[in-house]
C-alpha cells in the first residue's frame, strides 16, 4: 500500500512564493502520474498541474491555463516527490491542494494541504 505525504501549506501574502511537496511512501516503478489539484470553498475539486513518468522515456507534464508561467511542477524521482513551486500567488489561488498519485494498479491521494493567499 502506498500512501502520499504533503508538505504544510499556510498563508502567504499576494505575490509572494510557495512550494508543495508530496513524497510517496515507496517507489512506483511502472509509468505512472502524480498531480496537484486544488478545491476552493463550494467548488469541485480541480487539476492544477501533473506529471507523467515513463520509464526509460521521459516525462511529460500539463498545466492548467491558470497557472502556466506562475506554476512550475518538478519531480525528484529518487525521492518519490512531486513538487509544486507556486510564484506570484493571488487571492484566487486560496484552496485546499491535494496531491494524487495515479498508475494503472494505484490511485491514491494525499490528504490535502490549505493554502491562503491573504494580505
């Protein structure tokens, strides 16, 4: 059984910076996918960004329009850990974000981490 393991978010100030990290508890060693979504108060849960590992042939990685140039999604595969580096936070990205984790034999997700942009 694998589980994921998210960083503290917090309350960060508009325009400032804040990286998520999520680490698996063991190694997926098939192609598999690990993502961010975010669930802001009365919304649905939604993709923010994700990346796709296949091994021996790279990666790939998808961004919501959002957030492209302000989001970056990095993963250390060593470290079983997908990062989500967050640049220029806006008020509108205040959510609750959720790590999953998703191959063809696994799909598990984190258990969520808030994040408020407040001045």
């Amino acid at each position: 059984q694998v589980h994921l393991m998210e960083s503290v978010g917090g309350v960060v100030q508009p325009g400032k910076s804040l990286t998520l990290s999520c680490a698996a508890t063991r190694p997926i060693y098939s192609a598999n996918t690990m993502g961010w979504y975010l669930q802001a108060p009365g919304k649905e849960r939604e993709l923010v960004a994700d990346h796709t590992t296949i091994p021996n042939s790279g990666y790939t990685t998808n961004y919501v329009d959002s957030v492209k140039c302000r989001f970056t999604i990095s993963r250390d595969n060593a470290k079983n850990t997908v990062y989500l580096q967050m640049n220029d936070l806006k008020p509108e990205d205040t959510a609750v974000y959720y790590c999953k984790l998703k191959s063809r034999v696994v799909e598990v997700w984190g258990q969520g981490t808030l994040v408020t942009v407040s001045s």
